[in-house]
C-alpha cells in the first residue's frame, strides 16, 4: 500500500517500521540504507541515498512522490537506481540512425520514505539488489544529482522567486513613493521661491512708483 504512490488516502497516516528501531540520520552518510531510517526532511534522505549511490557505484534517480490532499505537500518519495525501468519503444524515424544505448534495465533497487505526524521522513521500504554492475567512479569526476529538477522542487523554486517578486515590487512601490514626496516638496519648495519672487517684484513696483511720485514734487 506505501509502495504505490497513486494511493488517495491521507497520507498523514503513519506506517509500521516492520518492529525495526529507528535510526536517525545525524549526517552519516556511511550507513546502509534500510527500513526503519529517520531523516530530518526529505532533502536529508535524497542527499543520503544519492551518497549512497555514489559510494556503490550506481546513480540515484528522484522518482514518484505523492502529495497529501490536505495541504499538497510531498509526503512520499521513492528513490529510485537511474536504471529503474525500461526505456519506451519509439518508431524508427531513420534507419540510418544509431541505435541509442541502453540506459534501463528495469532495476529493482530503491528506497521510499514517507513523512511521519512528527515531521520525520522515514525509510517504508528498501531494495538493495541491482540487477546490474556497480562502477565506483573515481572521487573527483562523481556525479551529483540535480536535485533542484525534480517537479515538486521546482514548484518550491517557482514559489520563492514569485515571493522575492512580491518583495521587489513593495520595494519599487516604497521607492516610488519616496520619490513622489520628494517631488511634492521640490514643487512646494519652487511655489514658494516664486512666490517669494513675486512679492519682492512687487514690493520694487511699490518703491519705484513712490520714488517716482516724490520726484515730482
């Protein structure tokens, strides 16, 4: 029932760790994966299983997940070996093309976790054998997973940058503001300098008109 993720319960219930203690994961990432595994977060345990694979000599690959009904969060996740499966069967376009190499080997290796009441991602089920061999690459070329492609992270992705938007608008809006008052007071400040202007205009009006009438007396 854990292992398929079109299952539409909520997926807040909690599933049995089949009797095993549970382990947290403290940052070791020298563990062997089994049932029963605690991870902080989702996050945690692809970090953990993609060390894994590294170390073994095989790729990891974020595969199905499920989100609760209540608030759409991922709540389950499988990891799966990147040789899980088979590759679809397409029409030939060309018979010139070159064969593409097999990637799929419908590989059974995999873990699934799911997130627990308490906020922890726990190990429901877990497949050690590869049907395959294991090729350990050298330290300095292992390849990384890019665990930011997957959909639900990109969802996250899209989410911050739509609130650093929001952010940047108020900004620009608080900006603006800023600039209107100051526009405001130079308008004032230019009233009044004009103002002024003209009260003095006047006032050497006044005195030349004076000046002019007791000049001629």
């Amino acid at each position: 029932m854990d292992e398929d993720p079109s299952v539409h319960h909520d997926a807040e219930m909690t599933e049995s760790s089949n009797g095993k203690e549970l382990v947290t994961n403290g940052g070791n990432l020298d563990m062997e994966p089994h049932v029963g595994m605690e991870f902080e977060s989702e996050e945690a345990a692809k970090v953990f299983y993609d060390a894994y694979a590294t170390r073994l000599g095989f790729v990891m690959r974020v595969d199905a997940f499920r989100r609760s009904m209540r608030d759409g969060k991922v709540v389950w996740r499988r990891l799966v070996c990147n040789k899980e499966g088979f590759r679809k069967c397409r029409p030939k376009r060309s018979e010139n093309r070159k064969p593409r190499a097999i990637t799929r080997e419908g590989c059974k290796a995999m873990i699934v976790v799911k997130k627990e009441k308490s906020g922890k991602w726990i190990v429901t089920r877990c497949v050690m054998e590869h049907n395959h061999p294991l090729v350990v690459a050298p330290a300095n070329s292992r390849r990384t997973v890019l665990l930011s492609q997957t959909p639900d992270d990109k969802d996250v992705k899209i989410r911050e940058l739509t609130a650093e938007l929001q952010r940047e608008r108020k900004r620009s809006a608080a900006i603006q503001e800023q600039l209107d008052m100051v526009l405001k007071d130079m308008e004032e400040h230019s009233n009044q300098l004009s103002r002024n202007i003209d009260d003095i205009v006047q006032s050497v009006k006044e005195i030349e008109s004076k000046r002019v009438i007791v000049s001629h007396h």
